[in-house]
C-alpha cells in the first residue's frame, strides 16, 4: 500500500490529537491510537478520558477523568505544540462530552476532528450511558468533520438497523442530519458478503469503500485504528474522502496482521508496517 510521507529525521512531524480512554489490554483505546500515529509517522497528543480496567475477555470497569481535566489536556497541547487533526474515541459520559465539544470549540475549531462513537467494547460493554448518546448527537457531531459509527452504534445513535446497502444508506443520511460534515457507517458487521462496504455521506453524494473481509476473530481496536489513520491523512491535507480510502487500506493490513493475545480476541496490528 502506498504510506504517508515522513518528516525528514530531525524535523517537527506533523501532529494528531487522540482524545479517548486507555485500554489495559494495549489493544484499544489510546493505545491503538499512538501505535497507528507512530507507524505512520505522525507524532500523538493524547487527552485521556478514561481509564479502563480490561483485557482480551472483555471490560471490567472504568474510571472517568473529570471533564475539566480533560479540556485542560486539550487546552495546553493546542496553546504549546499545536496539532493538525484530531480523532476521539471512548469519552463515556455527558459531562466528558460536553467538556470536549466546549475545549474544541475555544482551542481548535478549525482542525478536522474525527468522532468515533465509542458507545460500548466489541464484547458488548456498555462505555456510554443514554445521556452521552444525546450529548454526543447534541454536542459533538455538529462539529465533527467525520464521524465513523459501526452498526451497532448506528442502532444507538439512530435507530436504524443496518441489514443491506439501502438502510446503510439510510443510517448515512440520518447521521448527516445530526450535523457532521461526512458520515461513514462502517459495514465490517454486515456479515453475508465476502467483502466489508464502508458508505461515505457528505449530504448530497455516496462514497463506497470496499475491501475483502479478513478471516479472524482478533479485531480488537479495529475502530480505533480507522479512526486515527483517517485522522493522520487528513493531518496530511488529505480530502475526506482520500482519508476514508487510505484509513481503509490501513485497517485492512492491520487485520491481516493481527495476532492472538490473552484468551480472548488479539489486536489488530500495525507492526506490519516495520517490515
């Protein structure tokens, strides 16, 4: 596949601002945020939401940073170092959502931001309770660029349920309308095909992005991954579209390199970039 540009050695590389919660595991989360930043050459700030207690079974619990922390971690890297792009990922609560979407619009409103709306694990825990899901429609996708719901939390967010190529372009429009600029609904879960159809929506044009379904079960922090490497492209000055398509090919690789951890489901993995 074709990488982002690398800063010469020695020169300021460009910067993406992960804004989401730690995974214990390593295969989620933050984690996989500056695993995908760093294997693509991009340097990660982080603003930690929370702090997970999890391994490759499932999560166990968390802890939420308050959310005047969290916009003071945003606050202070946008004022000394500064960054070009910016994704989030699990801010599981209302007050942490709203802490972020007033951070974004005093520090940063003219950086694409990237919402991943982590509503709950691959395993089915719940990381955000019914009043984030209306802050995250009230509060943050009218400022988001992209946001990158999988099936389930277009259910959620929507309540619409993802079965073929028209109520995926249905979910797509109904996401719009909350107020992002584009909307992905990625279909990885719409399972009967052997290929995996990502729809891009700007209100008035579709986008599909098709790659082969990667045959494992270790996909942890699959969504993560998207996120942050659409987020790295659009760093670069990418269109959206050109990011969806890269940050596509990325994940792809990543599955196919990913590897079994602990008794449950491995992460998605980057590392096949280093040979």
């Amino acid at each position: 596949m074709k990488y982002l540009p690398l800063a010469p050695q020695g020169t300021t590389p460009l910067r993406v601002l992960a804004i989401a919660g730690s995974d214990s595991g390593g295969g989620a989360g933050i984690q996989a945020d500056v695993r995908t930043c760093t294997l693509l050459g991009v340097h990660a700030l982080c603003a930690v939401t929370a702090v997970t207690v999890q391994n490759s079974v499932g999560v166990k619990g968390f802890h939420k940073v308050p959310g005047n922390v969290i916009a003071a971690q945003i606050e202070v890297v946008c004022h000394d170092i500064g960054f070009q792009a910016a994704k989030t990922g699990m801010l599981a609560s209302a007050e942490i959502i709203e802490a972020v979407a007033s951070a974004w619009r005093d520090h940063a409103p003219d950086a694409p931001l990237v919402v991943d709306p982590v509503c709950a694990s691959m395993h089915g825990d719940p990381l955000l309770d019914a009043g984030g899901l209306d802050s995250l429609r009230a509060e943050l996708f009218p400022l988001a660029t992209l946001v990158t719901p999988n099936l389930h939390e277009v259910r959620l967010l929507v309540d619409i349920e993802v079965v073929d190529a028209e109520s995926q372009r249905e979910a797509a429009r109904a996401l719009h309308d909350l107020g992002p600029t584009w909307a992905l609904v990625k279909g990885g879960h719409l399972h009967g095909s052997s290929s995996s159809v990502d729809l891009l929506f700007d209100g008035n044009d579709f986008h599909e992005f098709e790659s082969p379904r990667v045959d494992t079960i270790h996909d942890h922090g699959a969504g993560d991954t998207l996120a942050a490497a659409t987020a790295c492209a659009l760093a670069h000055g990418y269109p959206v579209p050109d990011a969806v398509a890269f940050a596509k090919e990325w994940v792809t690789e990543c599955l196919r390199a990913s590897y079994p951890l602990g008794h449950g489901h491995g992460p998605v993995s980057p590392l096949f970039r280093l040979s």
